[in-house]
C-alpha cells in the first residue's frame, strides 16, 4: 500500500513511511521536474521513483534492525549443517 502511495503521491508517501526529511526533499526535487518534465518527459517520473526506493530502503533497514536483535536476543544460529 505504500508503495502504491509513493508512486501516486511521492511526498504523502513518504511521509506515511515516516520519512520527513526524504518527503520535503522530494517535493524540492518535484519543483524541478515539472518545469523540465514538459521538454522531457522522463523526468516526471523521478520523484516517484526517488519515493519508492526511500521505502524500500527503510523497509530493509527494519528488516536488518530486527534480524540484529533477534541475534542479540537468541544468539548467532548453529553451525551444524547436514
């Protein structure tokens, strides 16, 4: 659902994520990209594309929070392999 959400409205998207700062840098980087966009039109997909890759990046930075700590708590897995 986010992801949707980042795509259709980069800031609201990212700011759902709880990620401010990356939201107000995206709508610095939408300014732009609407000017430019209408002599190429690629660039209007950046700020989209900024957004879906910021929650992704903090999607697997809590994957890897939690992978951590569930080493601290449990311990690093055995060695024995069959």
């Amino acid at each position: 659902m986010v992801y949707i959400l980042a795509a259709l409205l980069p800031p609201l998207g990212l700011l759902v994520n709880g990620q401010p700062f990356s939201a107000l840098l995206n709508l610095l980087i939408i300014v732009p990209c609407v000017v430019l966009g209408l002599i190429f039109p690629v660039l209007f997909l950046a700020p989209s594309v900024h957004a879906i890759i910021a929650v992704y990046m903090k999607r697997e930075d809590r994957k890897h929070r939690e992978v951590v700590e569930a080493i601290k708590r449990h311990g690093p897995p055995s060695a024995n392999r069959p």
